[in-house]
C-alpha cells in the first residue's frame, strides 16, 4: 500500500499558481479537464512570443534557428518525459484527441480490413471510441468492447477470451479512468496483448499527470498525452509510436513541412516525425510545455503520489458522510487515482456542480464524454471531483458541507 507521508510544500506549490491566488474563494477540483498552469510556463510562453518568436524548419536566419531549436528542443523534454528510446517516436499534436485520430487514419486506415477488430474496455473516453467507429462504418471492422466489473475494474478474463479470437489488431485502452479513477494494470495487459500479436495504444491523457509514464517499461505500440493535463498549455500534445510503425504509416494531413519532394504528379512524404506535422506547428505551446514538462520534473513522483493518495483518501471520506451520495467505482480510495465520481440520490448532477459554483468549488457534471460508460452504470450523469498537486485537504474536506447546503437549497 502507498505511504501517505507526504513531503510536498503544497502551500509553496500553490504560490506558483496565478490562477489560485484569486481573492474570493476559488476551490478547483476540475483538473481532469484541465490543469492550472504555473507561473513558468506562463512566462516561457510570454517571453517567447515576445523575444524570440519566427516559424520553424523553414528561415535561413539566426532568429528561426533559435526558434527550431526551441521547438525541438521541447520534443527531446517530452521523449526524456515518457522515456521513449528514440526523439522521432515523438509526433507533436493539438492533443490525445488528434493523436488517437492520428493512429485511427493512418495506421488504421492503411493497415486494418473487414473482419479485423479493434478492442476498447468501458471505461474510453469518447476521443477512444469515435475514431474506431468511423473507421467501423468506413472499413467494415469491428469494434469489440471489454466489460468491467462492479466497481471499474478491467474485466481480464473477458480481455483473455477477446484476444484468444485472434482478430483482436489493436487494443487501444485508457491508462486512467477519467470518471472513476480507476487504473488498468496496463504493463500486463500489453504483454497478454502482445502474446496474442495485438498492438496497442494508451490513451495516458489522465494517466501522465499522476504517475510517471515509461513507454519502454511499458512496451506500448502508441501512447498519447495532452500539455494542458500536465500543467501545460492547450494546443499541443503528443503522440508516442515505436519507430518501425511510423515507419510504414502514411502522413494524416498534407502540406507543408510533411513532404521531401512534391511534383505535379504526387509527393514523397519525408521521415517521420515531420511527416505527421503538416504546416506551421504550435511553437509557442512547444515552449509552454517544454517548461511544464522541466517545472513537473523537479518534483519526485513518490512525494506527488503521497500526496495525491492523501487527497483520495480525504475526498472518500468526505462523500462517505454526506446523505444519499455514492461513490461511483472502486469501494476503497486505494485504488482510486486522480479523481472520483459521484451521484446524489435527491440532486441532478448540474444542479449541484451550479450551486457549488456560486460558492466557488469548480467540479465537473456530466457523462464527462464516456456516455457508453455511464449507460453500463444506469445512469444519465455524474458529478466528479478531480485532484492534483496543488489541492489541498481542506478544500476536499469543506466540500461536504458545501454539497449538503446544495442539496438543501435544491429540495427546499
């Protein structure tokens, strides 16, 4: 079981955020959503645009050297981050979103044929499951869904018998549940995968900002993450794929950049990773998150997962007291990571996530795009409360009453 002694200055962590130093209550627990970002990437961004700004891999002159220095620079910070062996395994993208529709219509589109299947479990994002049925409609594949059990776990024997098929191609997964924090066994999965001679891509949009990601450990054939879940900026993530895929995947957009040679009769796409970074790239985001990527990493992943492990505990606690509510997922806050659901039998979930609003608690209601995850649990919504190294104890814990007085307000 993970320690909960914590030695993270959460209070010093704090000062570093502009967006927590509001004057009126400001209480965030949306960071699975997106992250509030520190005062360095704010500044890096600043600076840069400011100082040092031209296009990239196209000027001759020393201003846009030092500008694709930069850029590059930030894609060395995020193949050093995921522990990739190779900088070209790393494809920059708007964020999990493009880079899951990426793998979708290039290597999907090139590679897979009616009859071949795709594999997902419940537990998908919605940016994990529309590229899929696209490619369902288009192709003719199938797409082949992997329960779960009572409480959001993996169901492995059903995992086993898919794979046992033997048209299982990909099995494209979450590494973190983004509504009931639940956190697949990932390393396993991808070798019982691989022994069926399946691929597989990870969706680590929730996963790469608790927990420290090795695509190598892992073995992983794809993994994607978003900058602005990691402390970053919007407008730019990035996808991890094994050198020999990208390889044989054709480009997803044409256009600048993305070519060696163009005739009037076809092109020559160049190498990867420029042949997947059609026209002017997100410089300045490169910039943000190369400096949310160098800010992350000054601090010891134990001493973030304490923490946030003292958080969940808190925040299991705290709903446990709270009349009428249930925990959607896990039972025990250890095994529960990054965030946790709920849903209020005498409150709709947007009622309450209004209400606490106004008094400044800052949650997420909805089917938090997983709807096929919400129809296997019975029901339309939930409210979720997502955590991250800044949050502290105190404001899980006043979340009780201010719920209880929600609820009040709403049934009078």
């Amino acid at each position: 079981m993970l320690s909960l002694c914590v030695s993270l200055d959460v209070t010093a962590i704090r000062r570093q955020f502009p967006a927590l130093q509001k004057s009126e209550q400001f209480v965030y627990l949306d960071t699975a959503a997106s992250a509030q970002k520190p005062e360095t990437v704010l500044r890096a961004m600043d600076a840069f645009s400011r100082q040092q700004y031209a296009n990239v891999h196209r000027g001759l002159y020393p201003h846009s050297d030092e500008a694709t220095d930069r850029y590059e620079l930030a894609r060395e910070s995020v193949r050093s981050f995921v522990n990739a062996q190779h900088r070209a395994e790393i494809i920059f993208t708007k964020g999990t979103t493009e880079s899951l529709n990426l793998i979708a219509r290039s290597w999907g589109h090139a590679t897979l044929k009616k009859g071949d299947a795709v594999a997902l479990t419940l537990l998908e994002h919605h940016s994990n499951i529309v590229p899929w049925l696209q490619l369902k409609e288009e192709k003719g594949i199938e797409v082949v869904w992997i329960g779960i059990d009572e409480q959001g776990h993996v169901d492995r024997k059903e995992l086993s018998r898919i794979l046992r098929k033997g048209n299982i191609r990909l099995l494209s997964m979450t590494g973190l549940s983004n509504v009931l924090g639940i956190r697949p066994p990932i390393a396993d999965i991808i070798a019982e995968a691989h022994r069926s001679e399946a691929l597989v891509a990870i969706d680590a949009a929730q996963l790469i900002g608790h927990h420290a990601v090795s695509v190598q450990e892992l073995d992983c054939d794809f993994l994607a993450f978003s900058g602005h879940k990691v402390y970053g900026p919007t407008g730019i993530g990035a996808l991890y794929a094994k050198r020999e895929l990208l390889r044989s995947m054709p480009p997803f957009l044409g256009g600048g950049m993305m070519i060696r040679e163009v005739r009037q009769d076809g092109f020559i796409a160049a190498d990867a990773p420029q042949k997947f970074e059609a026209g002017t790239p997100p410089i300045i985001e490169a910039v943000g998150l190369t400096a949310a990527l160098e800010w992350l990493g000054k601090i010891q992943w134990k001493d973030i997962e304490a923490h946030e492990a003292a958080l969940m505990k808190t925040a299991y606690a705290t709903l446990k007291t709270i009349p009428g509510v249930r925990i959607l997922g896990p039972r025990r806050f250890e095994e529960a990571c990054g965030c946790v659901s709920f849903v209020c039998e005498s409150a709709h979930p947007h009622d309450l996530s209004e209400l606490l609003g106004q008094e400044g608690f800052c949650l997420r209601a909805g089917h938090h795009c997983a709807q096929p995850l919400h129809e296997h649990l019975g029901i339309p919504a939930s409210l979720r409360v997502s955590l991250a190294l800044y949050n502290t104890e105190e404001e899980v814990r006043s979340l009780g009453p201010a719920i209880m007085r929600a609820v009040k307000t709403l049934i009078g």
